[in-house]
C-alpha cells in the first residue's frame, strides 16, 4: 500500500510564502506521477503541480511563476514551493501519487492554506 502524508499548511498573509512537504510509504517508482491538488470551498478540486523523471513538471496557469514543485525521489517525498500568495490560493491541498504497476492514484489527507490579511 502507498500513504502519503502532507505537512506545512499554515495562515499566511497574502504576498507571503509557504512551502508544502508529501512524505509518501511504500513503494513508488521515479517514473510514477506525483503531484498537489487543491480544492477551495463550494469548489472542485484542481490540479496545481504535478512532476515525472519522463515528462518533467505541469503547472496550472493559475500558479505558474510562483509556485515550484520538486522530489525527492531517494526520499519518496514531492514539495511545493509557494511563492506570492493571493487569497485565491485559500484551499485544502492534497498530495497525489499515480502508481502505474498498481493502476491507482492515492490521495494524502490534505493540508489547509489560508491566505489572508
């Protein structure tokens, strides 16, 4: 089985920083996808980052040039490096791992980012 456990959510106000750490157990390969999620109340969740050693990183126009994710893949860990904080950024952001030789994705629990004044 795969866990992934997301730490780093905090209030921050907006223009402010905050990184995001996935800490994930069992096994997942280098080429498997991992990346963040979000989902702002009365929302959907969105794709915000995703990284793969094959297809390099994707980002949501949302948060490209702020945002930066990056791997650990000795450590089995993907954080998320969150630069220029709007309140639209307010949300619960969740780690996600696609493990191919399993053919399922896993969800971590999610962590909350309010950025407010």
């Amino acid at each position: 089985q795969v866990q992934l456990v997301e730490s780093g959510g905090d209030l921050v106000q907006p223009g402010g920083s905050l990184r995001l750490s996935c800490a994930a157990s069992g096994t997942i390969f280098s080429t498997d996808l991992m990346g963040w999620y979000r989902q702002a109340p009365g929302k959907q969740r969105e794709l915000v980052a995703t990284v793969t050693s094959g297809r390099g990183t994707n980002y949501a126009d949302s948060v490209k040039g702020r945002f930066t994710i990056s791997r650990d893949n000795a450590k089995n860990t993907v954080d998320l490096q969150m630069n220029s904080l709007k309140p639209e950024d307010t949300a619960v952001y969740y780690c996600y791992a696609y493990v191919a030789i399993r053919g399922r994705g896993y969800w971590g629990q999610g962590t909350q980012v309010t950025v407010s004044s």
